[in-house]
C-alpha cells in the first residue's frame, strides 16, 4: 500500500490498455472490465480516504522518484484535505459514468478507452505534486476530451469538441508560461512543495515588463485555470460542450473537470503567490458574482433543459469563487477575521464537491428524458409528473439541491461562502444573493414546465426510469441530502488542511504590512 | 591542420564518397525493377558512415584542410541527424509508388551527393566553403524535387526551386563578398577577429551584408520571406522528397546558421545587439521578428490547405519558426534547445509525411478527403497520425512537447525581454491545434464504422512504428537524449 496513489492512476492507464485490446465485437466484455477497472480504482479511493489523517493538514502518502535529472523533474505524488475529496468524487464519478454510458453502442471500446484515459488524466491532476507532471496530466485529458465529445456527441459535436480544445490549450499554454516563470524565479525546480516554499521570497521584486513578476505569473496561471472553471468571460466553450456531449461525459465534465479549476487555482495561485491573492481578490470576488448573476440570467433564457444545467454550472462557480475571495479577510489589514476565511475556503471547496455530485444528478436526470423523447426542449414536454412519479420526485430532489434549498447539501456551502465574503465584500455579496433568486427562478420555473400542466399526448406512453439510472442516481442523492443535514464529516476531512492555507496567506499578509 | 593530416579525421565523407561511387557503378547493371538495390547500397553505406562520424565524434575538436571545416562533436551530432533522416527516407522511397515508374538508381545516388552537402553545411567555418557545400545541396535538391518527370507538377517544383534558389544564393554571395572586403579573409574566425575591431564608418556595410547573408540562410530554412518556394516545391516534389527536404536540410541549415552567427557573431552570453561587431543593428529582435512571422504565417496559411502534403508544407515553415525562436538568444542553453528540438522534429515530421505517402499509395490523393474515415479503415494508421499531430502541435506526452518546453524554457531563462516571444509561440501552437486535428476530424469523426480493418504492409508499418515510437517515448523519457544533446555542445573555437 506504498504507493497507493500510484495506483490511483496506473491502474485507469492499465485498463484503458487492456481494453484496447479486447475484441471489438464484446461489447459487454469491454463494458464489465470498464466497470471493473474504476469500481477498483474507486474502492482504493476509499481505502485511501479511511487511512488517511485528517488532523495533519501537510501532504500525505507521498512517493517520489527522480525523472529527469537535468531539468529537475521528478515524480512526486501526495494527497491532503484539498486534494482528497476530490480523488474520492473522481472515483465515484467515474464508476457511476461507466454506468450512465452503458446504453452507447457506437464504438464502445474506443470510447471505454478514451474514458479510462480521462479517468488516469483527472486523477493525476489532482494527485501531482510536481509541475511537469501536473502539465502532462492536465493535458493527457484534452484528448480523450475531445473525442468523446466529438464522436459520440450530438449534432454540433465537431464544433463543439475542437472548441473546448482551442480554449483549454490556449489556456494551458498561458499557465505553461507561467509554470516556466516559476522554474526560473525558483531555482530551476518544478517540485511544486519546494516552489511553494520559495516563490514568496524568490518573486520579491523579480520585475518582468516593469511589473511585478510574481502578478504577471498570477495571471497567467489564473487564466490557465479560469478557463476551466470556467469564468466569465471565459466560459463560451461550456454550454457547447456541455450540450453536445454524452451524458456520461457532461457528467464528468460537470461533476469534476470544471473543479480542476478552482483545485488548480487553489493550489497554484494561493499555495504559491499567497501575497498577489490580496491584489486579485477584489477582482476574483468581481468575477464571483458576474459568474452568478450571468449564469443565472442566461440559464433563465435556456429553452434546452441541458443547457439550463449547463449555465447552472457557470452560477454555481461564482459562489465558490467568491468564498475563495474571502480567504483575505484573514489579512491584517482586513481585521484577521480568522473565521471568516475559514468559512469562505472551506465554502469554496465544499461547494465544489457538492456541485460535483449536484449538477452530476442533474446531467444524469436531463440524460434519462433525452433518452426516452430524443430531445431536450423545455417547452416540448409538459405533465410528465403523471406518467413518471418515480423520475418526477428524484428530479424534484435535485432541482431543490441545485437551487440551494436548506437541509441539501449546496445550501450549506453557499451559505458559507456568503458568510466568508460578507465581512469584506459586502456590496458584491449583496448584489450575488440576486443570483439565489435567479437560481430559483430557473430550476422552478422549467420543473413547472416540464412536469406540471397538461400532459403532452406524444408522451403518454413514456417509461418510468428504470433500475440501472436509479443506481446511477441515488448514491448522489444520499450524499447531497447527508451533507446537507450533517455537513461535519466533509467539513472535518479539509480543516487541518484550509487553515494551513489561511495561515499561509494571513501571514504573508502580517509579513507585507510590515 | 594540413590535407594529408586532415585525412584521417575525413574518413566518414571518404565513406560515403565510396557509397556514391558504389551506388552509381552498381546502377549500371541493375533492371529498372530491381533499383531498389541502389537504396541499399546506400543505407549501408550511411550505417558505416554513421559508426564512423560516431567515432569521431569523441576526438578532440579541431580544422581540417587548412582550416576549411572543423570536426566537434556539434557538428557530428548534426550528421548522425542527417544519417538518421536519410535512412528513413531511403527505407520510404522502397514502397512509394510514386517513383513506380522511373529507375531509382540515380535517385538514390542523388540523395548520397546531397548527404556530403549536408554533411559539408554542418561543419563549414569558411565563407568559400560554406557557399559550394550550399550549392551542392540545393543542385541536388532541384534534380530531386523534379524527379517525376512525367509529372507536371514536379517539374514545376524543380524549376521554382531553381528560380528561388539561385536568386537567393546569388544575393547571398553578394553579401558574403562584402564581409569578405571588410574582413579581407575568407575565415569564420579570421573575420571575427576583423569585424570586432571595425569602428562605426564600416557599419552601413556590415548591415547590408548580414541581411543579404540572411536571404541564403532563411531560404534554406524556409523562414519568412525567403519562403515562398517551399509550398510549391514540396507539393510537386515525390512524397519522399518532400519529406526529406523538410528535414535533412533544414537540420542542416540550422546548423550552419548556428555556427555562423556563434562563431562569427557573438560573445559569450550569446548572440546580444552589442556584440555583433560595434553594430547597433538590433539582431536579435530582427531574427525574433521573423521567427514570429514565420511562425505565424507558416499557421495561418496552412489552415486553409485543402491538400494535407501542402498543409504540412506550411506547417513546416512554422516549425522553421519554432526554432528560429530560440535563435535571438544563442546562449548554449539555446543551441541545445534547438538540437533537441530538431532530432525530435525529424521523427514527428517523417512520420506524417510517411502517412501521407502510404494513403496515396492506397487511394491516390494527398487533400483531406483521402483521409475521411482512415481511422475507422485502419485504426492504427489512424492512431498513429493521431500521435503525430499531437506531437507536431506539442502537446504532453509526446515528444513534440518536449521540444517547445526547451525552446520556451530557454527563452523565458533568458530574461524578460523574450517573453513576447514565448507569448507568440504559445498562441501559434495553439493555431497549429486547428489545421493538425482538421486531419484528425477528418480521420475519425467523419467516418463510420467498417467491417473491413486493414493494416499497412510490413514495410511501411515499419516505418510507422520506427518514426511513432521515438514521437511518444521522448516525451515521457529523454534522458539519453538530453545528455547525448549536452555532451555534443562543443564548438571548435579558436578564441579557446
């Protein structure tokens, strides 16, 4: 169990191997190993998760080996509260998908392949601790990316897949520089722990064009990640992709690609440049709330169900970059409300989960209707309540989680992103709780119009959901109604390790003031 | 040293002198159908060339005839490059049919000539030298890009390649016979010596020949606007040519320039405005602003290529510009990067055009439609184009990125007044990504599932494998590679 984390990641690649190589005629087959593959990978997550010191907020398991001496690249792998929870969601994510994707019939093993690879990509990302390897991670998803969504996508698929390619390279092209920036400043390394440990002393007064280098380097990387997120205005790639993608992979792509970017800009941007989080949080906190009010706005206008999920997606990030902001009212010249930015970093990443396992449920639930009538508009159904209770009640659930009602969990983390950012940025979070309003607004009034008012005769004989997407479902389900109830497990996992956070950057703030 | 001393550390081109004369004697009693066995000649005697400049590689750096060229381990690693691409091309131009129809025995002896030119390019440190070793190559490359004379195309490769080459070389002898005025020695280092005493009144002078020196180098290269013939030329010549142009003699003029500007140009924290002679030209923007036009032109251009051998033409021109990124620099650090870049470029760059060959082979076409459904036909070609696109645009973990990661490291290292170059390189790979997965789009995405699966004949599967693992595998590990590029950083100096 030395190098479990290793595993985490070999284990995916193994698969997405051996599958490739079975015979292209044993659909099934291919489907059972897939299925075999991440349910392994996802116990190992748990088992991961049960050893794991929740009271040490420094890197754990970790495993390093020399790569390449001459540039100083190494393979080092560690998990913390940050990274952890999103390995578990990754592994339950993808487990979950191989059974969303069970009903794909073109080319299966080509697209269990791509999917495994995705998987291997998306762990590494969140397991590497050093940033060459963080690199080829981050870029080793783009093309199982891009194939899954433009082969087994819906009609715009070609567009839409070499759209999120553009803009996600053009991204980490930006953050590559900026990494290449951090090599130089910090003594030719790319061990992200040692860069992190000299970047603030190592950037001090370093100028590049005139400016501060270490805000040059900010930048880029933010943009790198923000793409991800995705912040406006950076978001066009979504809704495409979102839409013509499988369900399966607008699941993941919800459920766990777009927190890369808040994981990537935690650990980067603040593990690193802690003193520039000051200079930019005003604007993050800006961008927050655009991210809530035109996420909400454009959601309201959608008439394709999916593309009501997707713009929800764009509204959720806003609240967990707006808790992210509140991190500097640790700062001294803020107050050193201590409290405040606890509530406001564990809020942003709580709500990352959250929205994780939220707007899968409801990618899942918008992939069961498509099924079943072959279209998405909003306005084409109506009094689907009658004929499918079952379907009706748990979509029910997953709306009120998505707009935030008490006692789900997404009530809980964006309460405490409103609570962190409150005490420095009032206006903005005053102006941001308009979006909770859109937020309903939205998720009601499509429930209305999709499941209430006169049942469309085309739709009289529609079937209830069945066993295999109530499978898929429901884990989802329960977690969102636990943590809503009882938020103090999830909330204990990351303490140890956000408060090293806020410490870093409450002290960076003392040590700048002085 | 003297000739007859020199000899001795002559031996590979005394080789490959021999294969030259081996290939052709043996052209004479060969059937047309049986020319391939010319290839073979060839190949071998490039493999004991090669086992020879590898021995060499490890002698003291020094001049031959009178300081005409120089042996050092850059050089020689240059030519274990031109070797390689060579071989490659060799084993290629067995199975492709284009070349059906003519005796391949002059081809193949053609091809040998232009390795002594190449090899000649790669070690020149005199401009008398520099000027006939480029001359030989461009010959050869103009009998070879017209070598299917039935084909109009072809011969109209060879014709503009003519036209370009000898307008450009011809402005280049002009300038090299300005420096030869000024310096009043033919000699790399003898010119050196001259130019950093000049004063200001010879400056005027001194510009007008650099750039016109420039036009030789850049048409060589194919870097914007010494480019113009590249599209045509590499679209008429035979696939195998084409591919072999875009490689071997680019390696080699890269290594020509390398050495002119180091040796005759620059000090030692590389090639800075203040130390080209007392010039207050500012070169290195000059040359980081072609390298980005060329980048971006070489781009954008290809994006709208209806034939992927042009599309890769193009795309060509914009790995010129790549590699011309690092040159503004010339720290060691960015001779390095370009070495490695180069080896690796070999590999990817072949490998697509070996792709290119073997679809025409099949259906007779190189534009994008001959590629629709490819993947789905023949999943491994498929797949391995797939890699070699990934690796042309430079994303991890192929190769290809290995490469950009040298070239910008050595330029964000280099200070912040490079960055705008790091800046234009980044968002022209991004470009790249649109052109390089249209053939991707194509291949796959477009086509449907066959029941037929087809694989390429051994030969050519070969190849594939031959050019796709290196492409993959040097981007996870490059170890061997880095320390080979490093242990070859030795220039022969006579400053030393």
């Amino acid at each position: 169990m030395e190098n479990i984390l290793s595993l985490l990641i070999w284990i995916p690649i193994l698969g997405a191997i051996v599958v490739a190589f079975l015979p292209r005629d044993k659909d099934n087959l291919i489907r059972y190993t897939s299925a075999a593959v991440t349910g392994l990978q996802f116990i190992i997550a748990i088992v991961l998760w049960r050893k794991f010191d929740p009271s040490d907020g420094s890197m754990q398991f970790m495993e390093r080996y020399e790569w390449i001496p001459s540039l100083n690249i190494s393979y080092i792998l560690g998990v913390d509260g940050l990274s952890l929870p999103m390995v578990l969601l990754t592994g339950m994510l993808f487990f979950i998908g191989v059974f969303v994707s069970w009903n794909i019939k073109k080319a299966v093993k080509g697209y269990f392949s791509l999917y495994l690879l995705l998987d291997a990509g998306v762990v590494g990302v969140f397991l590497s601790l050093d940033f060459f390897l963080f690199y080829i991670f981050w870029e080793v998803m783009l093309l199982p990316m891009y194939f899954l969504i433009g082969m087994w996508g819906g009609p715009q698929r070609e567009y839409a897949a070499i759209k999120f390619f553009l803009y996600t390279l053009f991204g980490s092209v930006l953050m590559l520089i900026g990494i290449l920036g951090l090599y130089f400043t910090c003594g030719k390394t790319f061990d992200i722990l040692l860069i992190m440990e000299r970047a603030p002393e190592a950037l001090n007064g370093v100028l590049w064009w005139g400016m501060s280098a270490a805000k040059v380097i900010w930048v880029l990387v933010f943009i790198g990640f923000a793409i991800k997120v995705p912040v406006f205005p950076f978001h066009t790639w979504l809704p495409l992709a979102h839409v013509e993608a499988p369900t399966a992979i607008s699941v993941l792509l919800a459920g766990i690609l777009l927190k890369l970017g808040v994981y990537g800009i935690i650990r980067v941007n603040y593990g690193i440049m802690p003193n520039e989080v000051y200079w930019f949080a005003g604007g993050l906190a800006f961008l927050g709330l655009v991210n809530v009010i035109w996420g909400g706005l454009c959601a309201l206008a959608q008439t394709d169900l999916k593309k009501l999920v997707a713009y929800s997606s764009i509204n959720h990030m806003g609240y967990s970059l707006l808790g992210m902001a509140a991190v500097v009212a640790a700062g001294a010249m803020n107050g050193g409300d201590l409290k405040a930015a606890q509530a406001g970093l564990s809020g942003a990443v709580f709500q990352m989960f959250n929205h994780g396992t939220i707007s899968a449920m409801l990618f899942i639930l918008v992939g069961v209707v498509y099924e079943r009538a072959h279209h998405r508009d909003i306005d084409g159904f109506g009094g689907l309540a009658s004929k499918m209770p079952v379907y009706t009640g748990i979509t029910a659930l997953a709306f009120f989680a998505g707009l935030g009602l008490p006692g789900f969990s997404g009530f809980v983390s964006e309460a405490m992103c409103f609570i962190g950012a409150f005490p420095v940025f009032r206006t903005i979070v005053i102006l941001s709780t308009i979006g909770i309003l859109l937020n309903a607004a939205y998720f009601l009034w499509a429930f209305q119009r999709v499941f209430f008012g006169k049942l469309n005769e085309k739709y009289k004989d529609m079937e209830e959901i069945n066993g295999l997407e109530l499978f898929t479902v429901i884990p989802l389900a329960v977690i969102t109604l636990f943590f809503g109830i009882y938020p103090g497990p999830y909330l204990d996992l990351i303490k140890a390790t956000m408060d090293q956070i806020i410490e870093k950057v409450a002290f960076v703030a003392t040590y700048a003031s002085l | 040293m003297t000739n007859l001393q020199s000899l001795e550390f002559f031996i590979p081109e005394l080789i490959l002198t021999i294969t030259i004369l081996a290939a052709l004697i043996t052209d004479l009693f060969v059937k047309k159908s049986k020319t391939n066995m010319i290839g073979w000649v060839l190949g071998v005697g490039l493999v004991v060339v090669g086992l020879s400049v590898h021995n060499l590689s490890s002698a003291p750096p020094t001049t031959l005839f009178l300081d005409m060229i120089v042996i050092d381990p850059f050089s020689s690693f240059m030519k274990i490059v031109i070797i390689l691409s060579t071989l490659l091309v060799i084993v290629a131009s067995w199975v492709n049919d284009e070349l059906e129809k003519y005796r391949k025995g002059e081809y193949f002896t053609i091809m040998g000539i232009m390795v002594m030119g190449l090899f000649l390019m790669t070690s020149s440190v005199d401009i008398i030298m520099l000027y006939i070793s480029i001359e030989v190559v461009s010959i050869m490359s103009f009998v070879l890009a017209a070598y299917l004379k039935l084909d109009t195309r072809s011969n109209e490769a060879g014709l503009k390649y003519v036209i370009y080459g000898a307008f450009s070389s011809g402005v280049m002898l002009f300038g090299l016979s300005i420096v030869y005025g000024l310096a009043g020695s033919t000699n790399y280092f003898a010119i050196q010596d001259t130019l950093s005493s000049l004063d200001g009144s010879a400056n005027p002078a001194l510009i007008m020949a650099l750039l016109m020196i420039f036009a030789g180098f850049g048409y060589k290269i194919s870097s914007v606007p010494f480019h113009f013939w590249t599209p045509d030329v590499y679209e008429g010549s035979p696939s195998t040519i084409t591919a072999y142009l875009s490689v071997a003699p680019k390696a080699a003029g890269f290594a020509m320039i390398i050495r002119f500007f180091h040796q005759v140009f620059s000090d030692s924290i590389g090639l800075t405005s203040n130390s080209i002679g007392s010039t207050d030209l500012p070169w290195p923007e000059i040359i980081g602003v072609l390298a980005v036009v060329t980048m971006t032109m070489g781009n954008l251009v290809a994006i709208q290529q209806k034939s992927i051998k042009r599309m890769l033409a193009y795309s060509s021109i914009a790995h010129a510009g790549y590699m011309m990124l690092a040159l503004p620099v010339l720290s060691m650090e960015a001779v390095e990067s370009i070495m490695i870049y180069l080896f690796i470029y070999v590999f990817m760059n072949l490998g697509a055009f070996f792709i290119v060959i073997f679809v025409k082979n099949k259906t007779g076409g190189e534009s994008f439609e001959d590629f629709e459904g490819l993947g789905w036909k023949m999943p491994i070609v498929g797949a391995f184009m797939t890699l070699f696109m990934l690796s042309l645009t430079g994303l991890p973990p192929t190769a290809g990125f290995v490469g950009k990661l040298y070239i910008f490291k050595t330029l964000v290292g280099a200070g912040s007044e490079f960055l705008w170059l790091v800046i234009a390189g980044g968002v022209n790979s991004v470009i790249s990504l649109y052109y390089y997965f249209h053939v991707v789009k194509v291949m796959f995405l477009g086509g449907k599932r066959s029941d037929v699966i087809t694989y390429p004949p051994s030969t050519m599967f070969g190849l594939m494998i031959f050019t796709a693992v290196p492409s993959l595998i040097l981007g996870l590990y490059w170890n061997p590679l880095a320390s080979w590029v490093k242990d070859s950083l030795v220039f022969y100096n006579q400053v030393m």
